[in-house]
C-alpha cells in the first residue's frame, strides 16, 4: 500500500518561510519521481517542482524558482520543499505527488499554506 502524508502547512506573513514535508510509504523515493503541486482556490492545480531517480535531479517551475527548493532524503523516504519569501500569490493548498515515472499515480491529502 502506497501512502503519502503532507505536513508543514499553515499561516505566514509576506516574506516568510516554510518547509513542506512529504512522507512516502510503500516504494522507495529513490527509485520514483516525486512532485510538488498547488492548487488555489477556483484555479487549476499548478505543477511547482519534481525530483528524479536515481541521481536526485531537480526541477522548478518559473513561478517559484530561486524561492523553492525541493530535495529527499533518501533514509527517511521523505521529500522536502523548502519555501521562502512568500508571496499571498504562493496561496494554495499543497500536495505531494509520486510515481514510476511523471504520470504521478499517488497524491498526498495536501496541506494548505496560506500567505497573507
């Protein structure tokens, strides 16, 4: 049984921080893909960063870049998004997303991150 748990979220003021945590059960992260994705309210969900087995390679959507940084680690099978300077735009309720390959079969509950 596969399982991804999300937890970090909450209520910051512009210029803040937060780190989003993504807990995987089931397969190894090292040998997957795993994503980070948003969703606002009354918008389509937004794709925000991914990384790759087997070498950890990363990659950030524009609207984020140099602000968010995903990274694993591989013993505690947990990915990360690191956030900072927030923006009330970054809004949104996010998830974590996992996979074989992009097609991102497993998604997490989310965890909302509210930036006001």
């Amino acid at each position: 049984h596969v399982q991804l748990v999300e937890s970090g979220g909450g209520s910051v003021q512009p210029g803040g921080s937060l780190r989003l945590a993504c807990e995987v059960s089931g397969f190894p992260i090292d040998k997957s893909c795993v994503g980070w994705f948003r969703q606002a309210t009354g918008k389509e969900r937004e794709w925000i960063a991914s990384i790759y087995r087997p070498g950890g390679n990363t990659f950030a959507a524009d609207s984020v870049k140099g602000r968010f940084t995903i990274s694993r680690d591989n013993a505690k099978n947990t990915v990360s998004l690191q956030m900072s300077n927030l923006k009330p735009e970054d809004t949104a309720r996010y998830y974590c997303a996992a996979g074989v390959s992009t097609n991102f079969g497993y998604w997490g509950q989310g965890t909302q991150v509210t930036v006001s």
